[in-house]
C-alpha cells in the first residue's frame, strides 16, 4: 500500500512478527510492485480507499 499511497521506498519487517517465509514473500512483491503514477480521477479514488482501509487497520490494531 505504502507504494500506491505515497510512493514510499522503504519496507520494513520486524522479526519477531513475521516469518522468513513471509518476509521473502512481502519483499519479492514490495520489489515488483510500480509506484503510483496514476493522476487520473480513478486512481485518486484508489489511493483514498488505501488511505481508509490502512486507517481502519491502525484504529483496530494501535490503540
């Protein structure tokens, strides 16, 4: 999400919380996932629908 939302270009992954597995997973996707470039109407709408799921998880998980 972090990619579609702002173009961030830093993943991090604590050890105590995910596997190997995992993380060899998440980092093969973070390193082929594309940065956002879509200005268009629809891709606003999809960066503000990431923006709301991702507060609903950190409002349901961070309190």
């Amino acid at each position: 999400m972090c990619k579609l939302i702002n173009d961030c270009n830093i993943l991090a992954m604590g050890s105590k919380v995910i596997s190997e597995t995992r993380a060899n997973k998440a980092a093969d996707l973070w390193l082929t996932r594309e940065f956002a470039e879509d200005a268009s109407e629809s891709g606003k709408k999809k960066r503000a629908a990431a923006l709301a799921a991702l507060a609903k998880i950190e409002d349901e998980n961070f309190k």
